[in-house]
C-alpha cells in the first residue's frame, strides 16, 4: 500500500459509505480546512462556502463544530492509520545494517510519510495539543500499535552493537519523533516550505544529532 493514500482511503472511506450526499461533502470540505486553519481557525461559515452545503445542513448532521472534527479523527485512528502502521512495522523488520542505516530509514521514512499524508497529519497533530479526546484517541492507538515498534527498533538498535549502554530505548524513540514532528510541523504550517534540497540538507542534520546523541 502506498503511503501517500492515507488521506485518499479516508476520502474512499467517506464516499463509499451509505452516508448522505451533503454529510459526505460537509465531511470533506471540513478534512481540507481543519488541515489548512486548523480546527479553531475554521467556521461553520466556511466549511459551508466550501461544502456547497448551508450551516443547518451541517447542524443537521453534527450538533457542533467538534462533533464534526471526532467524525473524521475516529475512522482515522480506529480503522486507517493501523494499517499504516503494520506497514511501516514490517518495512522496518526488512531493514539491515548499522546505525546510521537504520536511524537515517526512519528519519526519511516517517518525515515523508508525514509529508505525504499532509491533510491528515496537520489536523491530527494540531489537535492532540488542544482536544482531550483527540489525544485520547491517539493515546490508545499507541499503546495497541506502538509498543511492538518500538521493541522491533530497539532489538535493531541494539543489535548494531552501536547504541550506548546508559541511554534508555524510550529515550531514543523520543528524540527521533520529536525532531521529525517538530521539524514537519515547522517546515509545513509555520514557515514556507523549503525546496527538496533544502528538506534533504535538514533531515541529514537530523539524523547527525540523532546519532551523536545515541551512539558510543
């Protein structure tokens, strides 16, 4: 499966299901905005311009704004980003060779992943800072999918004979996310984004603290 079809299942997800025409668009135009301006920065107002549907349409189908915005996460996290995950699972399984080979994979893999699935990821990661039950959601899609990762990293890691021996595993798989995230987040919502060679100079840099940091 191709990564980069995460938000286009969700976009099938919605068009296949037995849902009414007007829901189906309210649902879209809101996936595209929430990803754009984020979910407070959106209006009932423009998800209706945008939809081609009216505001009691919206109500129609959604009680509030929030509603609306845990409609889209659900499926998200319940039905479509597992299977993601399972293949990302298995790519690293495949993987071999030192630690450079392994940190620079998921520092490419994951930052693409997040580039790719851009519509997607800007909406998640924006409202697990602010939204209890986005978090929650996303919590629990960690804790079943998450630990079985980490311990394929870890064992991979580990194996290189590389890692140093003070350094817990938790801590490694932190500072790989944070800077992937931090440096997505900064390269596709705050700033203009940079070219290609601009991202590939920045990512090395990534995965250089990321090795100094770990490796004996």
């Amino acid at each position: 499966m191709a990564e980069q079809e995460l938000s286009q299942d969700f976009k099938k997800w919605v068009g296949q299901s037995d849902m009414p025409t007007g829901k189906k668009k309210v649902v879209l135009a809101a996936l595209e905005l929430f990803s754009k301006k984020g979910f407070d920065g959106t209006s009932t107002q423009e998800i209706a311009k945008t939809s081609g549907m009216s505001q009691a349409t919206i109500f129609k189908y959604f009680k509030t704004k929030e509603d609306l915005l845990e409609f889209i996460i659900t499926p998200l996290m319940k039905n479509i980003f597992p299977v993601y995950v399972n293949d990302f699972q298995k790519e690293l399984v495949a993987k071999k060779g030192n630690i450079e080979d392994l940190i620079h994979f998921v520092v490419q893999n994951r930052y693409h992943f997040l580039v790719d699935n851009r519509e997607v990821a800007l909406i998640v990661l924006s409202e697990i800072l602010t939204k209890d039950k986005v978090r929650d959601k996303f919590v629990e899609l960690v804790e079943k999918r998450g630990s079985d990762i980490i311990q394929v990293f870890v064992k991979m890691a580990h194996e290189t004979g590389q890692i140093r021996a003070d350094i817990k595993p938790e801590t490694i798989i932190r500072m790989v996310i944070s800077q992937i995230l931090f440096y997505f987040v900064q390269n596709n919502k705050v700033m203009a984004p940079k070219s290609a060679e601009e991202t590939k100079q920045d990512l090395a840099e990534i995965e250089k603290v990321v090795i100094s940091a770990i490796k004996k």
